[in-house]
C-alpha cells in the first residue's frame, strides 16, 4: 500500500526560490488518499514545500531517483522501503 504521493515542485510555486528546488523538484506527500485521487491537488510535503501530486508516479520509486528531495527521501526512508519492495 502506498503511504506517499509523488509531489512535483512548480517554480512558479516556490515559496522560497533556490537551486535545490530546482534540482530535485520530486517530493513525498503523506497520502491521506489514494494518490490517483489525489493527482493536480496542491499538498504540503514531508519536508515542507509546497508540490502538486503527481497522482501517476510513486514515490517508492522516484524518492530512490536523483532528482527526489533529500529531505524528503531522508524523512520517508524511501531507500529503505524500497530494498523490500517486490
Ligand atoms: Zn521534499
């Protein structure tokens, strides 16, 4: 069962601007939802940024990414979960 959504940082949503956002503009989102029905909503992250759900993709698999945010792959312990995922 998925407990994060996939967020995707919008520049033209940044709060506080900078090149990390720009780098990894991939977030997890509690999922208090399915994520599909979720998809196009804005959420706050687990790192705090503000990201609109990407219902399609799944955070198991992009937090691994290079383009995920740390903090956020950090908080969720996505590599984790992913050495277990079948
Ligand atoms: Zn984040």
């Amino acid at each position: 069962m998925d407990t994060y959504a996939v967020g995707f940082s919008r520049p033209d949503r940044r709060s506080t601007g900078g090149d990390a956002e720009l780098q990894y503009p991939w977030h997890a989102v509690e999922a208090h939802r399915a994520p599909a029905e979720l998809d196009g909503e804005i959420e706050l992250a687990v790192c705090g940024a503000i990201v609109q759900v990407w219902g399609s993709q799944r955070w198991a698999r992009v937090g691994a990414g290079r383009t995920a945010c740390p903090e956020c792959a950090r908080l969720t312990a996505v590599s984790r979960s992913l050495s277990s995922a079948r």
